[in-house]
C-alpha cells in the first residue's frame, strides 16, 4: 500500500509561510535541490490544495526553458511535467499537467488512491495538510526546518493534529543549515 508523506519546509518558529504568504526565507541551494529531486523522482504522484497547485503550475511547467537554470530545476521541471497530480479544489475547474480535480477530501477515496500501484504520495499545501491530519490519512512526515524565524504566518500544524505518537526514521543536516526530520507512524507492536 501507498503512503501518503507530508512534504514541508517549515521555519524554526513552525510557519510554512509568512502572513502574506510569501516564501522567500527558504534556503534551497543545490544540495537540497539535488535530495529533494531524489526523494521525489519515484514518487507515485503530487497531492495538493489549489493554491499550492496553482504556485507550482505557475513556474515549473516551463522552469527548464531558462537555458540558465540549474541542474536541479531542469531536473525538477520534468519531474513535476511527468507526476500524476490531484489538486484538490471546490473552485478550480480545469487543470492542466497530468492533473486530477477533486473537490473534497474523503477518506475512503484517499484510501483507494493509496491501495493504486505505484510510488508514495507526496502532499502539499497547508491547509489540505490539515485536513489530510483532521482524518489520520497522513503515514509519513518530512520536515524540513530552515535556520530561520519569521515571527508569524501559517503554522505547518494545526491544533487537531496534536497528540499523534510517531515514530523517527530519518534525520539528516544539510550544509545550507537545513534539518530534515523524517517521522512515520509507529511500527505495530
């Protein structure tokens, strides 16, 4: 069975963004660039809230045509052109790249999602995140902590998603000051 695995860089102070919703204090450099490639390529598909959705379809459908981007936003332009992706949306109406619509998070539906052949999926967006915790459908966290405070914004998690034991998997410090805490859910006892 598939996994569903929240994928945020978070602040130090826990905000995925500021309250304007600008999110300029990430610090990806090339070698996070490169670990996040690696960790998404096989994933089995993208989930997320339409404003995440429009965000990324703003910019990486066409990222690589720069002839001065990096290797790793190239690289990670076709990654995202190629992943199968539901936005999950009650007033989005068309969505191009490879992209399901969905208007409501149903649990039944998302466990059928999961049981489908393929790799992991990846969520995004805060606010489906939240609604994703609201109804226990999230396996695996990946939190990526920036060296920075930003003071306040939307917070990663929301109240419902207090006292949930986990369990670590992964830690990993990355040059740039990035921490990556990798937690699941606990093995069964």
């Amino acid at each position: 069975m598939r996994k569903i695995v929240m994928l945020f860089s978070v602040s130090l102070d826990g905000y995925v963004e500021r309250p304007d919703r600008r999110i300029d204090w990430h610090l990806v450099d090339e070698e996070l660039h490169r670990h996040m490639n690696d960790v998404l390529r096989p994933m089995g598909g993208f989930i997320s809230g339409r404003v995440t959705w429009e965000l990324m379809a703003g910019y990486w459908p066409t990222a690589d045509a720069d002839p001065d981007a990096p290797g790793p936003v190239v690289e990670f332009a076709e990654i995202w052109r190629s992943m199968p992706k539901t936005v999950y949306s009650r007033t989005l109406t068309r969505a191009g790249w490879n992209t399901e619509i969905r208007r409501e998070v149903v649990p039944a539906e998302v466990e059928r999602l999961k049981a489908e052949p393929g790799g992991d999926l990846v969520l995004g967006g805060a606010d489906l995140a939240a609604a994703f915790l609201q109804h226990d459908l999230v396996d695996e966290y990946r939190i990526y902590v920036h060296p920075v405070l930003i003071g306040a914004g939307k917070p990663l998690f929301p109240p419902a998603a207090a006292d949930r034991p986990l369990q670590l998997l992964e830690t990993r410090t990355f040059g740039n000051g990035v921490v990556l805490l990798h937690y699941g859910r606990p093995a069964a006892s």
